[in-house]
C-alpha cells in the first residue's frame, strides 16, 4: 500500500480535503502502473514558501501553483535504481501554494477543491518524470492531466 503523507499548513486546513488528495493520488499512480510500494509526500503551503523553493532550487525567482521535488531517477538515470531498505520507492515530494489555487480557482470559475485536484495530478506527473519545458512534452502531459482528471471523477 502506498504511503501518503500530507502536510497542510494550518491557516490552509479548511481549503484541503484530506480524503480527496489520498484518493486523487492513489488513482493517478493506478494509472500510471505505479508500485504500490511507493511513498509521496504532499505540502499544501503559502505562496512565499512556493516562491522560496523555486528561487532556491530551480533558480526561478518567481511565483508558482505546484512544485515537485522527484526522488527517483528519471530516463538518464541508471535503470538499475534499487529500491531503499523499505522497500518503498520514495517518488518524492508535491508543494502547492494554497492562495495561489485560490486565485485560480476564481480566476477558472471552480471552486478550491477542483483546483487544487487539478494541482495534485499536475504535480504527482512531474515525480513521475512528465514535464512541459519543451512544446510536444507540454501537449502529453495536458492529455495525461485531461485524461486522469476525468478518471479522478468518473473513477
């Protein structure tokens, strides 16, 4: 069984429906053929933490919705990863900034729940080694979001 853990700063406790995010995430590494082996970690945050951790490790000094910190090596990677004395595949962590999908939420005319959904999924793709640097790379991962975000509702 994977191991969810979420982190809700307090002021953002009444916005994030814990059950929603466990469910949001299990389904998309369903979908994605994921181990269920593996283990996630979600923040759910202020927009100056989100801000100070792009600036810091991305060297993008700018706000953002999602950031995503991947654990497992991705495609350059050696193929031979082996998995830690757990067991568990750490994929990595998810940091939302909470006022962020509240302006976005309103912005898009859907609520807060909808909007940080969306934001998991975003985010959760990104550990999986999705990315949208590039043209083509930005198109399959917006039909992937699409596609799991309609299995999300109609699982």
């Amino acid at each position: 069984m994977e191991e969810i853990s979420i982190h809700i700063d307090q002021e953002f406790d009444d916005c994030v429906d814990r059950e929603q995010v466990i469910r949001i995430v299990r389904d998309v590494l369903k979908a994605e053929d994921v181990s269920p082996q593996c283990e996630v970690s979600l923040l759910f945050t202020t927009s100056e933490t989100v801000r100070n951790l792009n600036r810091d490790y991305r060297g993008v000094d700018s706000l953002t919705d999602v950031i995503a910190f991947h654990m497992l090596p991705q495609q350059e990677a050696s193929p031979s990863f082996i998995l830690p004395p757990d067991g568990l595949a750490h994929l990595g962590e998810v940091i939302i900034s909470c006022p962020q999908a509240m302006e976005q939420a309103r912005e898009q005319g859907h609520s807060i729940g909808t909007e940080l959904a969306l934001l998991v999924i975003h985010g959760i793709l990104h550990l999986l080694g999705y990315d949208h640097e590039q043209p083509e790379e930005e198109r399959q991962m917006r039909l992937r979001e699409a596609d799991l975000w309609g299995k999300c509702l109609h699982g």
